[in-house]
C-alpha cells in the first residue's frame, strides 16, 4: 500500500522508514467480497482510482485535516504508540 501511494504522489521511497510491528498487530488484512458481489455489488471505481481520488481529496482539503493535526491529538497517538522503543519517533510538521 505504501509503495502505491507513494507512487500516486511521485514521493521517493527515501522518505519511507519501515518499523518493527508493534506486538498485537496483524500481519496483513483481508477482505472477502464474494458474497456482495452475488448480490450485485459493483465497485464505482478501481482501487487505485479511487485511492488517487482519496489522496487527491486530502490534498485539496487541508483546512479539514490540518487543524486536527495541530491540535496534539495526532503526535499524541503516534508518541504513545512508537516511543516506547518499538520505533524512533519524532513529532510531525
């Protein structure tokens, strides 16, 4: 997924920091859509259409999500989560 968004965004995978999973967490997610496609579900738009469209929409929207990245919630949750050894972390611009 990193890989994707990143070339959707032309970002170097320099900028990408792998770090160790946290104990708990899955080891990867899977979802089964057979049965809603029996019912005649379709998907309005590709996955990596709609993932440019997902990146597209935050880029345009930043005064939706920048003020609830300044509010502290957000280093707050990543401090909690990586700062106890599982992961260097330092605060986000």
């Amino acid at each position: 997924m990193v890989a994707r968004v990143r070339k959707i965004m032309n970002i170097s995978s320099s900028l990408v920091v792998p770090v160790p999973d946290r104990p708990g967490h899955d080891r990867r997610y899977a979802l089964n859509d057979s049965k809603l496609r029996k019912l005649g579900f379709k998907f309005k738009y590709p996955f990596e259409e709609a993932l440019a469209q997902t990146i597209e929409w935050y880029k345009t929207h930043k005064d939706w999500w920048q003020p609830l990245k300044q509010a502290g919630g957000y280093a707050a949750y990543y401090q909690k989560q990586y700062e106890k050894g599982n992961a260097s972390f330092s605060k986000a611009s």
